[in-house]
C-alpha cells in the first residue's frame, strides 16, 4: 500500500467489484417482475403443450404420463385431485413439492388460470385446469431450481469474467498512468541535487503531461536563477575584489616603502579613501536591492509634486554637471501630483541623471520633460552623451552590467537595476532608447496613483 501504483489498481479493482455486486442486485431488483412474468409465461405454455398432449394421446396410466412429461419438460409438476389429494412429479426429493394453498388449488379447479404473486419457498408456479376421466383436476407447474441455478451461475462467471479481464487492464493501465510519475520523482530527485539541466520528455496532453510541461519550465527558471546567482556571486567578487586589491597594494606600499615621498603617500591616502568609499557605496547598494526585492521593505506612499522633486534633484547634482559645463533643460508642468514613495522616486531621478551626466560629454546637453496623460505621468531624461547600443538597451538594467565603455568607471553596475526595481514597486514602466554617438534617453512611465496603493495613502504636498 505504499506506492501509488499498488494503491490505483486496489482502488480499481475495489470499485469494480463493489460496482458489479451492486449492479447484480440492482438488476435482479428492476428486472425481477419482469423475469418472472416471462418465467409464468412459459410454465403456461408448457402447461397448455402438456394438456393437448394428453388430450391427443388418452394415456390410461396417468402417472406414467406425467413422469416422462416432467422429464421432457424439466419443470417439476404437481397434479391435485378432485378430492384434494396431490401427486407429485419430476421433483428430485419426494418431500420438495411447494406447499400450495387450498384456495389457489380450488380456483383452478373451477376452471381458471392460477399465477403465483410471490415466490413459495424461493419457487413461482402456474395453475391451469386440467380433467381426467372426466374428474376435474388442478394442475400446477413449478419453476425449476435447475434452470434459475444455470441462470445465476451464468451470471456470475460473466461477472467474473469481467473482474479478471478488467483486472488485467487495470494493472497496464495503472502501469501507463504511473510511469509518468515515477519519472516526475527521478526528474525531481535530480533537480534538488542541482541538476537544473534535466528535462521529461513527454508528448502527453493530460493533466500528467501538464504536470511535465510545468516541471520543465520550474527546472529552465531555477537554471536561469541558478547562472544569475553564479553571475552575482562572480560580479560582486569581481567588484570588492578590484577596490580591496588598491586598498591592499597601495596601504602595503605605505607601510613598508619607505622611499614614498609625501606627494606619493597623499596620493596614495586619496586612493585608499576613493576606493574605500566605493565599497561602501557597493555595500549599500547591494542592502538597498535585496530590500527591495524583499517582501518587508517599507512603502510610504505620499502625494505630492513630482516635477518639485525633479528640480530638487538637479539643484542638488548641479555640482556634477556644473563641471562638465553642461546644459540643463527642463520642461516640467507646474503642479504634476503623484503618489507614490517619495524617497524611492528620489533615488530613481538621483541614479538616472547622475547615469546621464557621467556619460555626457563636456558642454553637452541634458533634457528633462514631464508629461502628464491623464492618470499617467511620463518623465523623459535625454543626454547628448555616448549613445547606446540596440543589444545593450535591455541589459544595462541588469545587476553588475556595464557597457565596455563604462567598464573602467567608478560605478557598480547597480544603479539602473534599482531603478527598474523601484518603477516596478510603483507598477510603472521604464525603457531606454538611442543610438551609438546619438545620445540615450530614458523613459519612466509611472501611474498617479496605483491601484495596490490608492486609498492607502498619507496625504501631504511636496
């Protein structure tokens, strides 16, 4: 009873016999007057063929007569005189004959045709009038034990018949239906010891082949999650490597060169620190992804102006583009409300222009619009910078992605990803367009208010 295939064809074969003891009483109980009507009515024919018999042949020797007839027909017969006596014939015991009742017998006698209602002691029987030498008598065929036990021994060897072939497909149909699933367990087994490569191959269209199918797809995402995790492991290795090793080469080039001159070691300190503070701004970034991606960060939504946030922010950078010598236009509508997390939209308009600053060129230009359209707000950052490339659009919101170009820069390769991150939180859209040489422009799309934080929210202006 402990494998699934025991337990299907014990179940299959339990409901077949229950449904055939079932069936056979059901059947017997629908179709039992019915049997019996057509037994009755062939004991009345055989009554009938009985007394023309006689009528044509005038046997003198009455029982004789009636002994050969029970013979030839296989119903036993039980012949009462006009006085009430009663011979019997055809019966395998002498004292088998049906006990019948007097005035059954009587209304025979008088001349009509007797059908018992019920069975007498498990048999039916038909009376019909008879006369012998002219003496009325009451003649009365029995039902033959014989032919109801060939009846129900036929009934029950088809019935068991049925249990062995039905058995039989049941064991290869539950072998067809089990199959499939043991192959499911060995596929599992095999995908939680980090065999994300195997696969069940099945042309099934049923709910198992359904099953398949979404084991396959389970085993291709944990194989997508599983290279992720192997790339985030080898870029954030990558990423403390490369500072650690500056900070390590250039403390031991302080502790033990002696020869460093105080231009060098102040150098060298300014290197320590930058690298030191990269780390740190890679530690934070990492914290501040995996909060988001988390089911507890914190969402304090708010009302307020999002173009008086965006102005806020580019007061806030203007030491960065300022000493690029680049140009800031802004398109922002007065008074465009939105709600949302605040603090969150902040680091998204902090990431997106600081991306776009560092790839501008000097005396380059940054154009930034907000366009409302009717519960949605479009904010566009458009630079002059180095452009980007159609394969690179997707990927630069990835974790730890950077363009070639960008490759020996300063940043992390997180700050696109926790933008994406954070639109998403806010059930908006972001997409980035352009060309080589032609510049890059970044298109966030956000709602005024999402549905999952609508009614929800502190009410305040910015």
């Amino acid at each position: 009873m402990k494998t699934l295939y025991v337990r299907v064809v014990l179940t299959f074969l339990a409901s077949i016999i229950i449904g055939l003891i079932a069936a056979f009483g059901i059947g017997l109980a629908v179709f039992e007057n019915k049997l019996n009507a057509l037994g009755q009515k062939d004991m009345i024919a055989a009554g009938d063929h009985i007394i023309g018999l006689y009528a044509q042949t005038k046997p003198r020797d009455l029982d004789a007569f009636m002994n050969r007839i029970a013979g030839l027909t296989s119903y036993p017969i039980q012949l009462f005189t006009d006085a009430g006596e009663m011979k019997s014939y055809g019966w395998s015991k002498p004292d088998a004959a049906v006990a019948i009742a007097p005035e059954s017998i009587r209304q025979v006698r008088d001349g009509e045709i007797y059908r018992s209602k019920q069975k007498v002691d498990h048999t039916l029987f038909v009376g019909l009038p008879f006369s012998f030498e002219g003496k009325p008598y009451s003649l009365f065929i029995v039902s033959s034990s014989k032919n109801e036990a060939t009846i129900i021994r036929l009934i029950v060897t088809i019935l068991l018949l049925v249990l062995a072939i039905g058995s039989l497909c049941i064991l290869v149909a539950a072998g067809y239906l089990v199959r499939p699933i043991k192959a499911l367990t060995r596929a599992t087994k095999q995908l939680a010891q980090g065999h994300f490569e195997v696969e069940l191959k099945t042309k099934r269209k049923d709910e198992l082949g359904m099953l398949a199918h979404s084991f396959n797809e389970t085993a291709r995402e944990l194989r997508q999650l599983e290279t992720m995790r192997q790339d985030f492991v080898s870029n954030v290795s990558h990423e403390i490597q490369s500072p650690l090793t500056s900070i390590t080469g250039f403390a031991k080039a302080l502790k033990f060169d002696r020869l460093v001159t105080e231009d060098h070691r102040g150098r060298y300190l300014d290197i320590i620190l930058a690298e030191s503070e990269r780390l740190s701004r890679l530690s934070e970034n990492l914290l501040k992804l995996v909060s988001l991606e988390s089911d507890h960060h914190p969402f304090q939504a708010a009302t307020f102006n999002l173009d008086e946030q965006i102005r806020q922010v580019v007061v806030s950078s203007e030491p960065l583009w300022s000493s690029k010598n680049i140009r800031i236009d802004l398109k922002l509508p007065a008074a465009a409300k939105i709600t949302a997390d605040p603090d969150q939209l902040n680091q998204v308009w902090i990431n997106l222009l600081g991306n776009s600053i560092k790839f501008t060129p000097d005396r380059g230009k940054i154009r930034i619009a907000l366009v409302p359209n009717g519960n949605e707000l479009a904010v566009t950052i458009a630079d002059s910078g180095i452009g980007i490339s159609p394969e690179e659009r997707n990927r630069i919101f990835e974790r730890f992605y950077k363009t070639d170009r960008s490759r020996s820069g300063s940043g992390s390769g997180l700050g696109l990803a926790i933008v994406k991150k954070i639109i998403a939180l806010h059930q908006g859209s972001i997409e980035a367009s352009g060309a080589i040489g032609q510049g890059t422009t970044v298109t966030v799309k956000l709602p005024g208010c999402p549905p999952a934080i609508r009614g929800k929210t502190d009410q305040r202006s910015g």
